[in-house]
C-alpha cells in the first residue's frame, strides 16, 4: 500500500506543465479522503478509556474506569460504549458510559459506575470469566466539545 502512495507521488513529480493543475487537484482530493478517513477511524483514540475493575457483586456488575482526554480541547459530553466480550468475541455485556466528562484537554477521570444486571445472560458468565480473559470494545458515537463542536464517529461492522 505504502509502495502505490510512492508510486503516485513519482508520477506527481514528473507530469508536464499542461497538466500540473489537474494533476495537483487530483492529488489534493487523494490526500484529503485518505487523511479525513485516518482521522475519523477508531485508530486515532481522542477520548481513551481504561478499565481498572470489573466484578459481579449481588444484583450488580460493578465497574471502575478511567477516561483521559487525548485532544486539544476539552470534552463536555460523549456518547460512548463499552462492550464486554469473551475471548471467542461474543458479546456478554454493553453498558452506556457517562456522558457528562467535562474534561480538560489530556486530563484523566477515574468514574465508578453499578448496572444491576442480575437475570441477564452476561451477569452469570461475569462472575466466572477472570478479568484478564475479558476483551473491551470501546465505541465512541459522538464527542461535543467546549465549543459545542462535535465528531460524530461511523463505524464499519
């Protein structure tokens, strides 16, 4: 893949004068989808969420994680997930995070939050599944900022 961006920007370099402004547009629309589709996918974390404790306690699922914001301005809400998964890949809980953050540009919070999930499937796996055979799958739907700017994230399934 890398190779073709080379391969491209070779040819870039060597096209005659009548068609450089054609050519330079062509490559400036190239850069710009594949630069927006970088920015915009999972892989860049601007909201990263690290799960320190996640335990079955009565009625309950207990859970105690931290989220950092890793982008210049700070987060006033978000509308994110957190899918609890087996190491097979299927899905034994998804719970809502907190909206409200309110956090300053690359500040952590530690959030502690109790979902009664007694009588769901996922609540007796819970209590026998360790922690470190658990997988977190983190999705982000939107991030609004102080600005009232928002990222709305679109993931492919």
């Amino acid at each position: 893949m890398r190779d073709s961006y080379i391969s491209i920007l070779l040819n870039f370099v060597s096209i005659s004068d009548n068609n450089i402004l054609m050519h330079k547009l062509l490559l400036i629309n190239f850069i710009l989808v594949f630069f927006a589709k970088t920015l915009l996918s999972s892989e860049l974390p601007l909201l990263k969420i690290n799960i320190n404790e996640l335990y079955v306690d009565g009625y309950y699922t207990k859970v105690n994680y931290e989220l950092e914001n890793k982008y210049e301005k700070l987060i006033k809400l978000a509308d994110h997930t957190m899918i609890v998964r087996d190491l097979l890949g299927e899905e034994i809980l998804r719970f809502q995070i907190k909206k409200d953050l309110y956090l300053a540009s690359n500040e952590k919070k530690v959030f502690d939050a109790n979902f009664i999930t007694d009588g769901l499937s996922g609540h007796e796996r819970l209590k026998i599944i360790k922690f470190d055979d658990l997988v977190f799958d983190y999705k982000i739907k939107t991030i609004l900022f102080e600005d009232n700017s928002k990222i709305e994230i679109q993931y492919e399934d």
